[in-house]
C-alpha cells in the first residue's frame, strides 16, 4: 500500500496534533498526582466515557475480530460480547461506588477496604503484578498488531525495508521505536488530561477510517448479497451458520458446543478478570471514573461506554472480516491446515490485507491514522494506568512523605519504564506471531474466579484482605497446572479433550479458585470494626452483606436501589444484545428479524429509562 502526499499530510498533521495537545495540558498534568492521573477529578461524562471506548478500540482489536470471524463466523465474538452484562453490573451498581471511594487506582481501595499490613502487601503486590506482567502483555499484543499492519499495508514489499542496512529486523526496531516515542512523548508530559482528550479525537478519526473502508469492501465485492454468498461458500457444509449471530450448538460438530456458550454467558462475566471488563470495574475504567467530576457523569460515562463498545464499534470491523474472506479464501484454509497439523495461523492480518488491497489516496492515510490513533490511544492509557500502580500503590505506599514535585516527576519516569518494559515483550510477541485472540482467552483464564472476590469486597464485611491475596495466587497456580500440565497431556481425540479449551480451563479455575478464597475467608480473621467502618461509611454500600456493621452506624444513609440497579443491569444489557443483531440485520435487509430486535430494543430502553429514573 504506497502512500500519496495526501496521506504522508494527514499522517504528518495527526501526529503534531497529538503533541500539540500534550504541550497545551503538560503544565497542568505536571501540578501534582491527582491531576497527572485523574485529570483533576474534572472530566465531564463524555469525554470520560469516549476515552474508554478508544482505548479498547487497540491495534489488535480490529484484527482479533477478523481472526475469530473467520475461524468462527460472526458469532464466534461471543467470547467478548459475553462481557456486557457484567459491564452494566459496573454502570449501574458499582461506578458510584468507586466514585465516592475517591482513589486513584483500583488497587488502591485495598488499604481503604482491608487494614494492617496484609493489606499493604496485597497493594504493593497487586500493584507490581499488574502494572509489571498484566499491563506488558497487553501492551505486548497491541505492539504485535500494530507490526503486523504495518508490514502488511505501508511496508509490504517494500524495497526501503529489503535492502536497510541491518536488515529488516533492524528496520522494524527502529519502527517501533518511532512508535513508542511518538506515544510517550505526549503521554508522558501530559498526563491523563492528555490521553482523555487525544483518546476522543483518535477514537473519532478511527471509525470514520473504519466505516468508510467497510463500504468500499462491500462495495469491492459485489454489495451485500453477494458477500454473504461468498462468505457462506468459503465455510462449506453449514455455511449459512456463519452468518448467525448465534452459534447453533445443535449441529453436527459444532464449533462452539453448548457447554461452551453457557460457561460463556453465566461464568465469563463475573468470574474472569479482564482489560476493560473487569467485573465491578477496575483497571483503566476505574481510572476514568475516578476521573470524573461527580457520580452522576461517572455512571454516564461508563454508560455510554457499554453502548458504544458493543453496539457501535464492531461491525465495520465484522464488515471488513467478512469480506477478507471472501476475497482471500485462503485465510481460512490455511488456518483449518494449520490446526490439524496442530500448529499456529492467525487469520486475522486478512484486515490489513484488505487495507492493502482497497485503500485509495485519502483513505489510505485515513485508515493508517486510524490504526495509530487505536494504538497510541492504547498504549498511552497502560503507560499511564501502569504507571499510576507504580507511583500511587507502590512508591508512595513505600515513601509516603515525598512532595508533590518529586512524586510528579517520578511519575513521568515511570510511564516511560512502563513503556520500555512493555515494548521488549511487544517485540518477542511480534518475533513469535503470538495471536491476539489466543492471548485474550489465556489472560481471562488466568484471572479467573478472582473477579468474584472483587464484587463481593463491596457488598459482604466478612471479606478480608487474606481473602483475595488467596484468590490472587490461588488462581494463579491453578492456572498454570491447567494449562502447562493437564493440557498437554491430554490427546486431541480424547474423551478428555474438551478440558483443552480456553473457556473450560477458565470455568475450572474459577471453580477451585472461589473454593479456596472461601475456605481462607472463614479460616482467617474478618477485618477490624474500625476498617470496616471506615470503608462503610465512605461508600455506603447497600444490601444485607454489611448488617453487623450497619447495625453499630445506623445513621449512615446507603445504597437503597442495589436491586434496582441489578434490575437496569439487566435491561442494559437486553438492550445491547438486541441493539448489536438489529444492526447486522439492517445491514444485511433481513427485516423481519430486524423489526424483532428492534421491539425488543424498544422495550428494554424503555424499561432502563424507567429504572434509571428510580436509581
């Protein structure tokens, strides 16, 4: 894919664009902590919320939904559509919560919800785990991505790259370089105020590039009816199951068994710990909640969040996945040789091919700006969220009486080592191909059943700091003998084989996981009235968990509508699951089932907007 000079101009005015903004708030982001990490707790809603939706909206993603559609079909996202409701569970029950907890990270409400040095160590150690090992992975499948389009659109065959001096591996360090200096310049002067404000305007230029590629795919083969022709054809017997959003788990050999699709919709959202839909909120959500200015544009925000990242984001990226088959056929063969032979494809770079294939002067450079502006708006979000670990949880728990000037300066070191850290493991993920979706399904097994104990911290006193330290390295553990132990050792044609699967793996995790924080939970001491006290009063959660406490500050005014907000939980999330099939629908004129989804998306808005005015 050559690029014109209109293209080099909207790649060259992006790019000073970004460091503009970075310069403009660098003084601001520079005062103390609370404004380097949380924009001065000043974010209005939509901001807050669109800076959510463009950090998810990564380099990887658009390519790890190619990759499971292809493999899978359209249904086969189920594995992150799962997430939504326990994303309203976030929105509507917790995101108030976290506001008034009033803390940087969400590692940091260990010290405010558990005492004594249990809780200290649990801190610091969450906080090095996440921001040293989760927070490098990620950043490590973003880079991988990121590589992997460049050298399939701008640097394909290029002669620049053939004959560096060095040689190409040279020559794609050096990009990568550029890359991350470019992210870390702006990110590192300019703090949150900086990634909120560059991630709206990113996320913005990333659809627009999005949309318009999808229309000129479909129009490359032929419109609509033709591409699902083509694309139920490339799938052979059973084809038109691709093209569901549903999995029919009643065929023959289905891909997805109805064991799997059940594990997914009742054990995925609570159990696992996961980028972005971390169950009860955490990670980088937290850190724009805690962003916001008051708890009513924290729930708006995380809101609008939900609806844009289901509902809006995924099918110019489902669009784009459908026609790189039908124009690349060999995607998916090649995929189905690989895995009999029990080795590794990734089907995903079909999307950059595309790219590659269609993308004219204008588009061309509005597509490669729209795969930066996801990728820095990644990057920038887990170089400052990691480093918010680093300083709040770590450096400040250990030198709690450094000024605000150091402290501030400490942080900008520390996005930076965070971005070094993250960039090793970006390039050993790039030398090995590692595929995004697989790293997706491994990271939410290694979490699992850890995501239970950070919903009931809020709602049951007899949680302690020991619990989710048990829960935290029990998972863990349980984990890697899963993976590195049982699964190797078990033939694919096995009676056994299915416990080989990601999604099975997870469920037994999380099985052993809740069993073991329980047994420590009643096997440890509770924590002090006086923690539990102070926590009580400065979040007031509701619901029967916290009675003996309740009982001893009966003047304490708490969350009196947790049923409520279970009951809109629920309607959000019928409102997404008929929101994101009444699109496909429309796109694909099957108005029938349109008109279905649309009077059940009908119904749950309504019902929502009637229990949002309750809560």
């Amino acid at each position: 894919m050559s690029l014109a000079l209109i293209d080099w101009l909207i790649v060259i005015g992006f790019l000073l664009l970004s460091l503009t903004i970075g310069f403009v708030f660098s003084r601001r982001a520079g005062s103390n902590i609370t404004e380097y990490f949380a924009s001065g707790r000043s974010l209005p809603w939509w901001i807050a919320g669109t800076s959510m939706v463009a950090t998810t909206f990564a380099a990887d993603t658009p390519l790890a939904v190619t990759s499971l559609v292809i493999k899978h079909g359209i249904a086969g996202n189920w594995f992150w559509w799962s997430f939504a409701f326990g994303g309203m569970i976030t929105v509507f029950v917790y995101s108030r919560l976290w506001r008034r907890a009033e803390v940087l990270t969400d590692v940091e409400l260990i010290e405010l919800r558990y005492g004594g040095k249990p809780a200290t160590v649990l801190r610091v150690s969450r906080a090095a785990y996440v921001a040293l090992i989760v927070n490098p992975i990620i950043i490590g499948w973003v880079i991988n991505a990121m590589m992997t389009v460049l050298n399939q659109t701008v640097f394909f065959n290029a002669e620049v790259k053939q004959t560096f001096i060095g040689g190409a591996a040279v020559f794609d360090g050096l990009v990568l370089v550029g890359l991350l200096v470019a992210v870390g310049a702006y990110c590192t002067l300019s703090g949150m105020w900086g990634v909120a404000f560059t991630d709206v305007i990113q996320f913005c230029l990333a659809m627009v590039g999005c949309i318009w590629l999808a229309v000129v795919a479909v129009n490359e083969v032929g419109g609509i009816e033709k591409l699902q022709d083509g694309f139920v054809a490339n799938f052979g017997e059973n084809g038109a199951e691709a093209l569901n959003f549903l999995p029919n788990v009643f065929v023959a050999d289905p891909w997805m068994p109805a064991y799997i699709l059940i594990i997914l919709l009742t054990v995925n959202w609570w159990a696992t710990w996961f980028p972005g839909a971390e169950p009860g909120g955490g990670g980088y959500v937290v850190q724009r909640m805690a962003s916001c200015r008051s708890e009513r544009d924290s729930v708006l925000a995380t809101l609008w969040y939900q609806i844009a990242h289901y509902c809006l984001r995924p099918w110019p990226w489902l669009m784009i996945a459908l026609v790189a088959l039908v124009l690349y056929p060999e995607l998916r063969t090649n995929y189905l040789e690989a895995t009999a032979k029990g080795e590794s494809y990734d089907p995903g770079i079909g999307f950059p091919m595309v790219m590659r294939r269609l993308c004219s002067p204008g588009l061309a450079g509005l597509m490669l700006v729209a795969f930066l502006a996801a990728f820095m708006s990644t990057i920038s979000t887990q170089m400052n969220w990691g480093a918010s670990y680093l300083v709040r949880d770590v450096y400040q728990v250990l030198r709690p009486k450094v000024g605000d000037d150091q402290v501030t300066h400490v942080s900008r070191l520390l996005s930076v080592v965070v971005l070094l850290i993250g960039g090793v493991v970006g390039w050993l993920f790039y030398q090995y191909q590692v595929n995004v979706d697989t790293a997706w399904k491994a990271l939410a097994a290694l979490g699992a059943g850890t995501g239970a104990v950070f919903m009931m911290r809020w709602f049951w006193w007899r949680i302690n700091a020991w619990t989710e330290i048990s829960a935290m390295f029990s998972a863990l553990a349980y984990f890697s003998v899963m993976q590195f132990v049982v699964a190797p050792n078990i033939a694919t044609d096995s009676d056994w084989a299915f416990l080989t699967k990601n999604e099975v793996i997870m469920a037994i995790v999380a099985a052993l996981t809740i069993v073991t924080w329980l047994l420590v939970t009643f096997l440890t001491s509770p924590e002090s009235t006086e923690t539990l006290t102070r926590f009580y009063k400065k979040t007031r959660p509701g619901g029967k968990g916290w009675q003996p406490i309740a009982k001893q500050n009966p003047n304490i005014e708490t969350e009196q509508n947790l049923w409520i907000g279970v009951a809109a939980s629920v309607a959000g999330a019928c409102l997404i699951y008929s929101i994101l099939p009444l699109v496909g629908a429309l796109i694909f004129k099957n108005y029938e089932q349109a008109a279905i989804c649309a009077t059940f998306a009908l119904a749950s808005g309504i019902a929502l907007s009637f229990l949002i005015k309750k809560i």
